[in-house]
C-alpha cells in the first residue's frame, strides 16, 4: 500500500499546468510568444481573474477561443490591467513564481497593440 501510495504522489507532483514550466512558452497556437531583451511577450484577451489556489494575480490572459493561459499582475511594476480588460492585447514583462502552490505568474510591464488581429489564425 505505501508502494502505491509513493507512486501516486510522484505522479501528482509530475503533472503541472503547461504555463506553470520555466523551460517552455506559455502559449499554443492560438497566441505568439517571444523571447526578448526586456523579457517574454504574449498575445491575448485580458479578462478579470477568477479564483485560484495561488491567490496571485488580478486578470488572466485568454487565447481565442477563451481559455485561459496564464495569469497576469501589474503589481510590482504599479500596471493598471483593468484598463485593458476585453482588449486583444501584447502583453510585456516576465514570468515569476507566487508565493503559494509553486506556480508561475506573468508580471505585466507593460502593454502593446497586437502584431496581428484577433480574428486571425496563423497557419
């Protein structure tokens, strides 16, 4: 029974979200993301955070179809994401871990207009 138990801890530990991993992109198709010097950029759909067990950020990031790909914060560079709520949007700044529960939060430096339009899908 330990055996098993062992087993099935290491294989919760072993999953994680996607944008939670330092050695990857937080994207998938349905957004660009890009490595730059001021830090990593993605394209999406700011929308208010809902709850979370990081009890972290105040908006989330949504790829096209809605779903969501990261959670934001402007807190530590004093950024208002509430104005840019609804709006397709290429957000800058750079991936920290929170406080609890070891994930990852994108700290919002900044906003830019999108390089293509949201009704767009790149092949």
């Amino acid at each position: 029974m330990r055996f098993l138990t062992i087993i099935l801890g290491l294989f919760c530990l072993a999953l994680s979200p996607a944008w939670a991993k330092d050695d990857r992109c937080a994207c998938e198709q349905a957004c660009t993301c890009s490595k730059e010097k001021i830090g990593a950029s993605m394209e999406g759909r700011i929308a208010p955070a809902g709850p979370s067990i990081y009890m972290e950020g105040s908006h989330e990031l949504l790829d096209r179809s809605g779903k969501v790909f990261a959670r934001l914060s402007g807190l530590q560079a004093d950024f208002d994401l509430s104005a840019h709520e609804g709006q397709w949007v290429k957000v800058l700044g750079d991936w920290r871990p929170t406080v609890e529960a070891g994930g990852k939060i994108f700290e919002v430096r900044g906003v830019t207009a999108p390089e293509s339009p949201p009704g767009l899908i790149e092949p």
